[in-house]
C-alpha cells in the first residue's frame, strides 16, 4: 500500500466519540472474566491483603508501561497490532511481533464465549427462578457436558457480540460500554453490600483487605503478576486498536490512571463480593475459597441458594458477570475484526464473517470439550483448558516481549515519549523508561517460565 492510500485509510478510520468512551470501552475490556472469578480465588489462595497489595504495586508500575506502550503505538501508526508493527520495518520479526498480538484475541475470544454462553445460560435459569436446582453439586458439570445445550448457548451470546460490532465502534463498542459499565458498577456494589453483611463475613473482609507478611512468598508476586497481565487487556492487541481510534488531544496518561483504578475496584469488589460471603458460608475453610473457576458456578449458587433473597442476588450478580463477559468479549472481537480491515482491506461486514467462522469452528471445539468430544486431549487438557493455556501462559508473553522489543531497539524513547507528551504531562516518564530498559522482560520471562512449569507440574500456582 502507498502513502498516499495509507493516509486515506488513517484519515477514514473509525474513532470513539471522546476520552469517556474511550476509557469506558477499554475499561470494559479489562473487566471481565478475570477480575470476576480469577481474581478472588488467587487472592484467597496467596494471602488475601497481601496478593492485593502486589497486585496493586505492579498495576501502578508493570501494568501502567505496557498500557502505556501499546495505546502510544496504536496511536502514533493509526493501525491494529500487525499494522502497527510492519510500519518501523518488513521483515520477519516486524511480522511475527504484529501478528502475535493480532492472533491472540482472534484465539481467546471464541472459548471466551463459550465461558460467556455458560454465565448467560446460569443468569437464564435465575430469573425463571431455578436457584434451588443451580445450586446442586453436580448442576455445572452435567451442563458443560450436555454439548447441544452448551453450543446453543455459545452461539447465542457470540450473537450478541458480532451485533454490536457490525455497528461499528460509536454506535456499537462505544454505546453498549457506555450504558453496560455503569450499571456493572451499580450491580457490584450492590452485591458486594449484601455480601459483606452476611453474620461471619467480616473476618472474611479483614482476611481480604489486610496484609499478612507471614503470608507472602515468591508465588505471590508469580500469581499477582500473571493476574495483572490477565487482568488490564495487555498483549491481547486491543490497546493497539483502541489507540488508533483516539485522536491526539486525548490524555493517554490521564486515561490509563482512569483504567487503573475502574479495572482495580471492579477488582476489589469482586474480591468483596466473593471472599467475605464464602467465608461466611464455609466458617473460613480456604478449599471452598481457593475452589478456582468452580467458585463462580459450584459454590456461588449454593451460597446464593441459602440466602434469603438468593434469588435476586443471583440475578444481580450474573447480570453483573454477563455484563462484564460480554463487553471484554467485544474488546476481544473488535480488535479481530479491525486487524482483518487492516491487513485484508476487506469490508467490516465481510470480516465480521471471517470472524464467525473461526469463532464458530474455535468455539464448537471448546463448547463440545467437555462432552461429545471429551475423548479428545491435548497435553492432558480439554480444547478450552488448551486454547486458554496457549494464549493466556504462551501467546501473550510473547506479544508483550515483542512490544518491549519493539519499543526499545526501535522506536525509541524519544518517539515514543513525543506519542505521549503531545497530550499528556507524563508524570511517570522516569518510572516508564526504568521499568522499559531493565525490569519488563524480566517479568515477562517470569510469567512464561512460571506459566509453562506449572501447566509442566514443576511448580503448582
């Protein structure tokens, strides 16, 4: 492509309305499953107040770089990750770092949606007033391994996702985030008050927010950094995307302070929401609290179901959980959609196709993998456990080097400090450049080597 249709399409490209909805829509993003189920079940795992405060030291440094690093770019080429990497050079590493990135969300989001199907199907079944039957033991494994009933619920709720992104991003990614955040946030403090003022939930809350040093090891720092990654949307390719579609008076360091703290109490209260109301239930056994996934759909619905108006809480809580499931989801498949554009030149409507069919054929393969298919393994692991070991412990450490790289032996300081101080004061430019030059790749090396040798079993997180 010349220059001159290169400026064309920068000039033509889509673009949020303003900051708030930029930072509503990435903040969408970064709250979803993650803050939701991971988050609490790792803090009630490696020490409560302890993980938090790691978790909150790297978010404000670690976190705030990377964020930093891929919204500059995006903004700086007008283009999607693989675009944006071609543009400082042709050869093989430009490709492999831009397509890296781009691949990722192309990969994640079709057994995110199938994750997605399953809180739309349990938030269904509370409304019809199904708690008593949610909340039975063996519910949720006789469900995932019911296959017609997990893809047809797969399929519906990626509907919902590709009618907001053949909207496009004012009138579909911008609007939904718009109207999905707040009410997400209403939701959660909602719940987050009934749970905290069950009888015995305070110890809970203490255990939560209160740190212990006795509690701390090097596995909290291992476990709080690969939530973090998790968490914020870093290497998924979507701060790349959302980037480009800011103009030049937009705040860059103002909007990830803004991330920073939407993506940290969504966290906090999901921690409140989830830890002080099992605490309650369980008298403080840390099996029930350190259940993993399970947490959110085996031991919520039965706590849910000994409440008295477990009902509405379940319906308010699930809401929530779609709320935030979905709005990452379309994070996830926006920045899909808008790297085909890109690379393909193709209509949004015709990648819009291109995108249900590798979310259909990725999704039918994770929705089926744990029934129909469930002969089927993958180094030990089911087709989602696999998908989301490979994008989430392989893929993006991978995507987050190379932007390291990217920005360090070729972009420069100087550049990328310009991207930033065209509209923002910078504040934390010194903290920027020492994580850049000696810290960032270290950590990165420890997410991929910590990630791989517990999948391995050489270690256990």
């Amino acid at each position: 492509m010349n220059e001159q249709s290169e400026n064309k399409q920068a000039a033509s490209r889509s673009r949020f309305s303003g900051r708030l909805g930029y930072v509503l829509s990435v903040a969408g993003s970064a709250v979803g499953l993650g803050n939701i189920w991971r988050f609490p079940y790792l803090a009630a795992k490696y020490g409560g107040g302890m993980f938090l405060l790691v978790y909150l030291i790297l978010m404000v440094t670690f976190g705030y770089v990377l964020i930093v690093s891929e919204t500059a770019l995006g903004r700086m080429t007008r283009k999607s990750p693989a675009g944006a990497f071609c543009t400082f050079g042709k050869g093989l590493p430009y490709q492999f770092g831009g397509w890296i990135n781009a691949v990722v969300p192309m990969m994640i989001v079709p057994y995110y949606s199938v994750i997605g199907g399953w809180v739309l199907k349990y938030l269904f079944e509370y409304i019809r007033g199904s708690a008593s039957i949610l909340a039975d033991e063996n519910y949720f494994t006789e469900f995932i391994a019911s296959s017609g009933s997990v893809e047809f619920w797969f399929v519906l709720f990626s509907a919902l996702v590709f009618f907001v992104i053949l909207a496009g991003v004012k009138r579909g990614v911008e609007r939904v985030s718009k109207v999905m955040m707040p009410m997400l946030v209403i939701l959660a403090v909602f719940v987050t008050i009934y749970s905290v003022t069950r009888p015995g939930a305070l110890e809970g809350v203490k255990y939560f927010l209160i740190p212990n040093f006795e509690t701390f090891s090097w596995m909290t720092i291992v476990a709080a950094m690969g939530q973090m990654f998790y968490s914020l949307s870093i290497a998924m390719g979507i701060l790349y995307t959302y980037g480009s579609y800011i103009g030049k008076d937009v705040d860059i360091e103002k909007s990830t302070k803004q991330v920073e703290f939407f993506d940290t109490a969504i966290a906090l209260l999901a921690g409140l929401m989830i830890i002080p109301a099992v605490f309650a239930f369980s008298g403080g056994d840390m099996n029930a609290l350190q259940a993993g996934p399970s947490l959110t759909f085996i031991t919520l619905p039965k706590i849910f179901a000994s409440m008295g108006i477990g009902t509405v809480v379940g319906i308010a809580f699930f809401l929530m959980f779609f709320f935030a499931a979905i709005t990452s989801a379309i994070s996830l498949m926006e920045t899909s959609v808008s790297s085909f554009e890109d690379e393909l030149h193709w209509s949004r409507p015709k990648c819009c196709l291109l995108m249900a069919v590798v979310t259909f054929v990725i999704g039918t393969a994770s929705s089926l993998g744990y029934g129909a298919w469930d002969f089927v393994k993958i180094f030990g692991m089911a087709f989602l456990d696999f998908f989301d070991f490979l994008t989430n412990s392989v893929m993006m450490p991978l995507a987050a080097f190379s932007t390291c790289i990217l920005i360090v032996r070729v972009v420069g300081f100087q550049k990328l400090d310009a991207e930033v101080e065209c509209s923002s004061a910078f504040c934390r430019k010194g903290l920027y450049h020492f994580f850049m030059k000696y810290l960032s790749a270290v950590c990165i090396a420890v997410i991929l080597i910590s990630s791989v040798a517990n999948v391995l079993g050489i270690i256990t997180l």
